[in-house]
C-alpha cells in the first residue's frame, strides 16, 4: 500500500492544454473513483499515474518517491484495462503467472501466488483453460488476478467493466469490492458510470474538462454537490433543475419560478439565502425528493400536469410539466395517474439546492 499524491499535475498535446493544474492526495488503502463525462480527462490523468503518459507540469508521488521520470515497471503499480489484454495462447495460470517469471520469481514462488489470487477470485476451475474457453466476465477476473499477483503499492483500473453487459457488471463490481475490503490495497479506479463510482469508491473525484470540480464521499457528491455539474452527473434520472428568482413577499422569502410557482421557503433557509434576493438562481431537487401533497401537507407545494408515467416495478417515474418545463418525480408504485392530470406535488425543503447561474457554483 502507498499514499499518491499529485501536485499541480498537468498535461499538454501539442500546446493545448488537457489537465489543469490537478491537486489530490489518495490515502494509503482508499479506494478512489476518477468519475466524468467522456473527455474529461480521468483516463489521461490515470494512464499519468501508470506512467504510460508522460506529465508534462507538476510532481507526481506515489510513496515517498517522486515517479514523473520512472517507467511504469519501476512505478510498483499494476493496472486492470477494459479490453483484459490476456495473451490467448497462455492458460489462465501462465497468464497470472507470466509478469512473476520476467521478474525472476521462483516456481514456487509464482504458483503460490497464482494458486492463492485465483482461490480468491473463485477462479480456481478455470487455471488449465486458455482465454477463448472464458465468458467475459471471468476474463476480467483473470485480468484482476494477474494484477493480484503482483502485489504492488497502487492498483489502476481503466473502466474494466465497460466491455460487459449489465448484469456481469454488477456481478464483477461487487466483485471488485468484495476484493478491496480483503486486500485493502490504494486503488484508482476510472469510470463513466456514475453507479460504479456511487457503490465502489471510498472517495469520487469529479473531473470536467481536465479540472477537478468536487472530491468527496458518494453521500457528499450526491445529497451535498457544490456544483451544478455534479448535481446533474449524478442520479438516475438526475437532478432536477428549474430556473427561478429568490424574492421577498412581506416577511417570507419566496423561490418564484418564471410564472408558474412561488414557493415560500421554510425559516432555515429563507435565512440562509436572504443575501441572494432579487438575483436569478437555478433552483434544483432530485426526483426522489417529490412526493404527493397528501403524503407531506408541512411542504411547499406545486401543481403539475402529467405528462408521462413510466412503470418500473419497484416505483414509478413520473415526467411533470410545470409551465414551460419539465420535471421528474421518483413516486410509489400505486401512483398511476393519466397523462394530463393536475397534481399537487410537495417538495421537500431539506433538499433544495440553489446554485449561481453564470458559475454553477452552489449558494
């Protein structure tokens, strides 16, 4: 295990800047998710740690040794790809075991090792077959396994489940927390998928346009997102947002939204917004956080049509027009209204995010 620490990282193609200035500390045993939007940067950023990219600012420190200038055999990390990069004339064995032998390891050595990863893998039947005979799901538990192997300080991961369809990846991502709550290894792992990041990481990393926008816990990225950006990336569906005005009616502070609602906002946060009356805001609340007036009279309340309702089994998603925009609602399974219903729906105050519209930055 290793602590890695990158220090005003950056990265330059052909003059155009790609990585800005990147400043994180990764604790020793923590697993860390670098989470964004295709381009982002995240897989540049990580293929920087491995060394597989050359840094063009800053210091990069895994341990106590600066490794801007060390190749990757010499980093002490080991790295998991998306397309498993599995040699197809090796067995499972030979293939775990293939980085141990260039290393000089010993037979013995090497089996021990090799015997032992693949026992905690569950892919100890599978030693004697050769990649072709594999599903894709146990190829990338071989993949896991020759990094296993290696025991090295830092293990990278380049969306290894992207190449599965989705019930292997649920299958191998529990997998692959399972394996980090028993080696408690430092990991980095890349992804897409905000539900990977949600389920695996100890910490996200949210990275937008080669900058980080927000680093913390799954319940801080989610329930507390100090970014419009964040907001929106993550959720399924994701956040709600509205356009709309603080404004002051006599003694109350109300969130008016264009012509279609004003909501007056509860003592806590009327206080807690007051020096931002009279400016424009973008007013956000995520679809769970909509119910039936009924269900909470103490909540603001709005009145909505219906505009579609989409059965999922455990609950129903709800698409609401309110005026010239739309919302979703994450509602009961027995709320079954017809498109084009009027609906009172409550909103829940203790989940109201505001957020500056020219900086998305949360008020």
């Amino acid at each position: 295990m290793a602590d890695v620490t990158l220090r005003q990282i950056r990265k330059d193609y052909a003059g155009v800047q790609i990585i800005h200035g990147v400043d994180l500390h990764i604790q020793s045993g923590e697993f860390v998710v670098f989470v964004g939007p295709s381009g982002c940067g995240k897989s540049t950023l990580l293929r920087m740690v491995a060394g597989l990219e050359t840094i063009s600012d800053g210091d990069l420190h895994i341990g106590d040794v600066r490794v801007n200038d060390l190749a990757p055999r010499d980093r002490d990390i080991a790295m998991v790809f998306q397309d498993y990069a599995l040699y197809p004339h090796k067995t499972v064995r030979d293939n775990m075991g293939f980085g141990l032998k260039l290393r000089k390891f010993s037979e013995a050595e090497v089996k021990s090792r090799v015997d032992s990863a693949a026992e905690t893998l569950q892919i100890t039947h599978l030693l004697d077959r050769f990649p072709k005979a594999l599903s894709g799901g146990q190829r990338q538990r071989v993949a896991m396994g020759r990094a296993i192997v290696r025991q090295p300080k830092v293990f990278l991961f380049d969306e290894p489940l992207s190449n599965l369809d989705a019930l292997l990846r649920n299958q191998v991502r529990a997998e692959i927390k399972k394996l980090h709550r028993r080696v408690r290894e430092t990991v980095i792992y890349v992804t897409h998928d905000q539900v990977e990041a949600m389920t695996l990481a100890d910490r996200i990393v949210v990275l937008q346009a080669g900058r980080i926008v927000q680093v913390g816990t799954p319940d801080e990225i989610y329930g507390r997102p100090q970014h419009r950006f964040v907001a929106g990336f993550t959720g399924s569906p994701p956040m709600n947002f509205l356009p709309a005005t603080l404004a002051r009616q006599g003694e109350a502070i109300t969130l008016q939204i264009g012509n279609a609602a004003a909501l007056v906002l509860p003592p806590a946060l009327a206080q807690r917004w007051q020096a931002h009356v009279g400016r424009g805001v973008e007013f956000g609340i995520r679809p769970e956080n909509l119910s039936l007036q009924r269900q909470h009279a103490d909540w603001p309340v709005i009145e909505a049509e219906v505009e579609l309702v989409e059965l999922l089994g455990a609950e129903n998603l709800l698409t609401l027009k309110l005026g010239e925009h739309e919302l979703k609602a994450r509602l009961a399974p027995d709320v079954r209204p017809a498109a084009g219903t009027r609906l009172p729906i409550a909103l829940d105050p203790a989940h109201f995010h505001l957020f500056d519209q020219q900086t998305g930055n949360v008020l």
